[in-house]
C-alpha cells in the first residue's frame, strides 16, 4: 500500500491522541442510540435525566468516538449512513455513506478508515473517513454482525449470523484468510487484555465462545443459565471486560439478565436481573458503573458493579440498542 | 536423509492428491408437481390475484445462497437441484433416479398429502430423508408415520393449537365455527375443534356454509343469517381453504365480533412482518430472490430444510448421508428465525416450532403463548405431543 506523506502525519498524530487522553472531553454523557425512535438519548451520569435528544437518521445502532473525542460516529441502519456527531453542538454534522443496512462498525484512525458490517447485503465494507467513500468490500457468509479491529489494524474479525462463523479479515489485502465455526448466531466480540482471547457470544445456542487468537480455534466455550430461566430463553449478545481482564459482564437478551464471569477461571459468578432483552452494555472508566440498554423495555439499566445490584432504571427512546459513555 | 525424502514425497503426494479430489457435494432435490392445483393462484376475477400460492422454491434457493459461503469455510460444496414431475404418481420414481444418478439423499418434497404415501412406501428403509415443506395434514404425522419423512410445515394440529392458545389467554373462550364444503375445511375444523377441546375453549355453535347467492340456500350462503346465533359468542372461526368466502366475512357478522382462521388472523408458519429474531433480515433476502414476493409458510418450510441439512453438514463437519441424517433427527436445535430454535420431534418427526398468528400487517402474537407450560418445551405444547401421538417413531 502506498504511503502518502499526509497519511504517515495523521497516523503520528492519531497516535499521540491515542495515547493522550487528556483530550478527552470527560463530560461523562451517557449516550443511548435508539433503533425505532431514531435518535441518540443523552443522559447526565449524575442525575441521569435527559440532558439532550439529537435526532438521527433511521435505526441508530452501533456507535465510537473519534480517538480525540470531538466526535461521536453513529451507523445508522435503515438510510444507510453513519452520522458524524459533533461532541461541542451534540448535533449531526456530517452523513458519510455505507452500504445495506449498516449495524456495527470499527474505527482505524492512523489509516482513517472505518470497518463495518452491513448486514443486508453480506459484506465487510471499508470506508475512507475523510473522503467518505466506501473504497473495498469483502463478502462475508450471511448477515455479518460483530466487527473487531486487531490492535495493529492488521486483522479485522466478523461474526455471521446465518453462517455460524467468525471470519478473519485481512484488512491490507482486502480478503478473508481464515474462518472458524463457533455457536448459533454469532453476534458481538471482546478481547481479553492480554490480547489472547476473542470473547464471541452465540445468541442462539445461548454461550460465549473463546477463540485462542493465535491458533484461530475455539479453545473453549461458556453457557448461561439463570436460575429460573429456561435455556431457550438465554440469547447472549453484549459483552464487556474488566481493564484488568478478571471480569466479563455479558447480557442474555430474552432471559433479562446480565451474567457475571469470572475471566481467568471461566466460572459464572452471579446473574443480575435487569429489565427485557438487554443487548448493548457498558461500563464506566472507572468500572463502578455498568449501563445495559433493555431492548423491549425502552429503558436503560443502571448497575453498581461492586454490589451487583441494579440501581435504577431510565426510560430512554424506543428499542433502545447500546450505550456509549465519554468519559 | 533417505527417509526425510521419502516422506516429503508421500506428503507431497497426498498434497497433490488432496488438490486434484473435488471437496465433497451435498446435493437437495427439490420435487415439485407441474400444474400443481394447490399452488394454482386464488382469483377474484381473471386479473385480480388475491393469492398467489407459488411454488416454495425460492424458499429452498434462498438457504441454498445462504450455504454459499460456507463451502469454503467447510471445504463441503452445497447444489440444489430442481426436480419437476408430472403427476404425483410420478414423483417416487423421479426421487429414486435421482437418488441413484444423481446420488442426490436430501429432497425437500412440495407435495399434496395424497402423494406422500406411495412415496413413502417406495422409501421405505432407503437412505433417504424427505423433507414435507408443504402439506400440513395431520394424517401424514399419525397415520402415515414415516422414518424417512420430516414434516417441516407446522401440523394443521399445531396451528390451529396456536389460534386456541391465544383466544384463551385473551378469555375469548365462546366461538362460533363456520366449515367450507371442501374436504381440507373439514380437516381444518376437526384439527379445531380438537385444540379447543384441549385448551378449553367452547364451541358454541357450528355451521356448514356453501358460497353462492341462490336464495333457497341462503341459511348456507348469508353471512348475516350464518353467524345469527341465540347467544352471544366471542369470535367466529371460518375453515374455507377456498377463501372466496372468508373475505367478504369480516364486518358481515351479525354481531361485531372478529373473525378468525381462514382471515384475518391467521395462524402461519411464516409472516413477512415479522420484527425479532433476525426475521427482517431473512425476508428481505427472500423478497430480493424472489422479485418482491413475500416470504410465506411453505417457504419458510422449505428453507429451513435446506437450512437444516447445511447446519448438519457445519456441526458434524461431514458431507456423509448417514451423519448428517443422524444430526437432524437427535433433536438438535436449528436457528429458524422465530425464537426458540427449532428441532426435530423423535416420536413423529414433525419440527417444532413457533406459530405465529398473524393479521395481513402485523404478527399479533406467537404461540406457545406466555403461560401454556410444558414439562419439557414449551414448544410442545402445539400438535401432537409425545403421549397423544399414535407415531412411535425412534424407539
């Protein structure tokens, strides 16, 4: 790939913000992306009243910040754009173009790229940020879902829920160089801090599996059952982990639980009820506080981590899908 | 030294070997009937469709796709092979050719009910699974019983278990019943009456209509007189796989009560509104492969049959026959986009799964509704369980 001398600055200065957050804005907003009311709920993170309503363009789902945290990127699935939130106005400023249907996406900001999945037409597209045009598509089995950039930016991995895999992409060729079966429905990734493990939750057949990234083969697997709860009912979805890679939080959707792990062992710790069919979650930077974004029930879950205890629930905007904190 | 080079000369051999071998193919059939009379379209007039009824072929086509980028992932190629006869009595032969020249095992039949035992006769003991997308009669799950049959089309047992279920949960519990003269009405009407029997429902009163407009039938043809009743009842139930009579029910009653079955609200295999469980993802490649056609029941029972065939092949890492027939019939479950995966019942190998009951724009409800339990799975409680069952297949 040729390299610009203009790309080779913004890599150096993606870099230095990478490593600088101080130029966070540290505001602590709680943002809330909303699929059928189409717009992004912004909450206070001490009172947790509704301090703003940016309308978006149709389905908001997945959402990132610009590594200097004066935007707010947000895939928008049914007109097919991610919309660029300016993090000073909290208003749309900009509508870069993707493919079908858009869910969820990564941010490469030393190649200014974006990754994402568009999960009606079957392809991992890559997105120049500044020209804001897709300039490669990858197909993938049926309906891919999760996207994960590798740390180097070498590799991408995507979930396919209809083909039961998780693709490994090379993002500098453009092409997929290997696949691995995993669980019913594949949906959303989490790394450990060690970089070892690929966390992938199977909605369907109700687990987590573990991917040794190194080998790219499942060296284990987790499955959820909540007191009280029938198995069918347990659809894993959201994961999040612990800085210190101890602890999992994964949300189990239709059984409206978050499930707590205990990362090293593997072992399952505890269930915390929260409302109906949590997906996105959340935590804090300071890992106090895990915000869970319940699907059916319009509202968001707020968890105290050390207690494992809901604390309250906020009514939001309609099928509320994930959380994204700046803080 | 000597023998370093003769073992990178096998393995090189293998290699090229391994090269030259075309990956394993699992090839479906898909055994459709020319001038099929179910899949004729229903006409008001010559220009004006109120159904279609196509063949489900798209449905088989879409999952088919679907496998596509799998086969390299699983280095096991998927083909579907259209196979169209001329007459029922045609259809046997046809799947034993193509079993034998075309060493094709997996069909996914769309055939009347009538058609399904002379050809389960001729199966009969073969490696072959035959996949039923289209008839929903419960005699071929009772009767008929069938090792190498599996039903993937809800029972009319099953779907008229899913109506019941939610009038009761509504305390819609008084119906007023209307049969067409058709031989599936009946059918349609027993299966009915049996899931209202089960779930406690009443059937309060029952009449026979016949469409026309002569006067000296009207007792028969006259909706107002059809559902005048000397008590009161909370929805009337039409049987009328014709439909010309059903449409011009609804607002015709003497009372204002819903009418359900026939129209109106339907229990379905399928609905092209359907919003959970990925459904919306699934139409849309249905409506793009089948040039804006809705996905529909028998569609969605063909594609889940192909479906279940290539998740047999991705489980089991297998093209094999026998492996793949064993992952299908142990009860494994298949994500069939509506909710509880789906699986194969042992005693009749009928799938279980949800029925959606469904207006022309929206899935109302999906049953097993919240509350009708069951020691096992709640999907179960639909059509005939293991107990009611005269079919001991698998024992």
């Amino acid at each position: 790939m040729p390299v610009d001398r203009r790309s080779l600055c913004l890599a150096a200065l993606a870099i230095v913000l990478v490593i600088a957050p101080a130029a966070a804005n540290n505001t602590g907003l709680i943002f809330v992306s909303n699929e059928k009311s189409n717009n992004l709920i912004v909450l206070d993170p001490k009172t947790h009243k509704v301090v703003k309503d940016i309308k978006t363009s149709r389905r908001p789902r997945d959402m990132h910040f610009s590594a200097d945290r004066s935007q707010l990127y947000v895939a928008c699935g049914d007109d097919d754009v991610i919309e660029v939130i300016d993090m000073a106005k909290l208003e749309v400023v900009r509508r870069i173009p993707t493919g079908n249907s858009p869910e969820t996406f990564a941010i490469d900001e030393r190649r200014r790229r974006i990754y994402i999945a568009n999960e009606e037409s079957s392809t991992l597209a890559t997105i120049d940020i500044d020209k804001g045009i897709i300039v490669h598509e990858v197909p993938t089995a049926g309906e891919p879902e999760g996207v994960l950039l590798s740390e180097d930016g070498r590799i991408i991995y995507v979930t396919s829920e209809v083909g039961n895999l998780v693709h490994m992409v090379d993002t500098e060729g453009g092409h997929v160089i290997n696949d691995v079966v995993v669980g019913t429905r594949p949906r959303r990734f989490a790394v450990t801090p060690d970089r070892k493990e690929l966390w992938v939750t199977a909605e369907l057949s109700g687990e987590v599996y573990i991917i040794d990234r190194e080998k790219f083969v499942v060296s284990g697997k987790i499955e959820f059952l909540p007191p009280g709860m029938r198995k069918s009912d347990v659809t894993p979805v959201g994961l999040v982990m612990t800085a210190d890679g101890k602890t999992a939080f994964v949300t189990l959707g239709h059984a409206a639980h978050v499930a707590v792990v205990d990362v090293p062992t593997r072992r399952i710790t505890g269930y915390i009820l929260v409302g109906k069919r949590p997906w996105g979650i959340t935590l804090t930077r300071d890992e106090r506080t895990l915000y869970v974004a319940n699907g059916l029930g319009d509202d968001v879950t707020i968890i105290d981590v050390k207690s494992r205890k809901a604390l309250q629930s906020v009514p939001v905007g309609r099928v509320p899908w994930g959380v994204i904190i700046d803080d | 030294m000597v023998l370093g080079a003769a073992a990178i000369f096998i393995s090189f051999a293998t290699l090229v070997r391994a090269q030259d071998a075309p990956p394993p193919k699992v090839t479906i059939g898909f055994v459709d009937i020319d001038g099929d009379p179910r899949h004729e379209p229903i006409r008001a007039y010559e220009r004006m469709i109120l159904k279609a009824r196509e063949h489900p072929f798209v449905g088989a086509k879409v999952a088919i796709d679907e496998a596509q980028a799998l086969s390299r992932a699983l280095k096991i190629d998927f083909a579907l092979e259209r196979i169209t006869v001329k007459s029922a009595d045609a259809i046997a032969a046809a799947v034993m050719q193509a079993r034998e020249k075309g060493n094709i095992r997996f069909f996914v039949v769309d055939a009347p009910a009538d058609a399904f035992r002379p050809l389960a006769q001729a199966m009969k003991g073969r490696d072959v699974l035959l996949f039923n997308a289209t008839a929903a009669d419960d005699a071929l799950r009772r009767e008929l019983c069938s090792r190498e049959v599996v039903h993937t089309l809800p029972s009319l047992a099953m779907t008229t278990d899913g109506l019941v279920q939610h009038l009761v949960s509504r305390k819609w519990r008084d119906i007023l019943v209307l049969q067409g003269p058709e031989p599936a009405d009946a059918a349609m009407t027993r299966a009915f009456e049996a899931s209202a029997k089960k779930f406690g429902a009443r059937i309060v009163g029952k009449r026979d209509f016949k469409p026309g407009t002569d006067p000296r039938e009207r007792d028969q043809n006259n909706p107002l007189l059809l559902t005048t009743l000397n008590r009161d009842y909370d929805v009337v139930f039409i049987a009328d796989d014709a439909f010309d009579f059903a449409r011009a029910l609804p607002y015709r009653t003497q009372r204002a009560r819903p009418v359900i079955g026939a129209i109106d609200l339907e229990p379905v295999a399928w609905h092209w509104t359907y919003e959970r469980h990925g459904a919306p993802q699934l139409n849309s490649r249905f409506q793009r492969a089948a040039s804006g056609r809705r996905m529909e029941s028998q569609d969605w029972a063909a594609w889940i049959a192909v479906k279940m065939v290539v998740q047999a092949a991705l489980r089991t890492g297998s093209a094999d026959f026998a492996k793949l027939r064993g992952f299908i019939l142990a009860g494994n479950g298949f994500d069939g986009y509506k909710g509880l995966a789906v699986s194969v019942r042992p005693w009749d190998q009928q799938l279980r799964q949800a029925v959606f009951l469904a207006t022309p724009n929206a899935v109302i409800a999906s049953a097993p509704i919240d509350g009708f339990l069951h020691r096992v799975n709640t999907l179960d409680t639909l059509g005939d369980d293991e107990p009611e069952t005269p079919c001991k297949l698998n024992r």
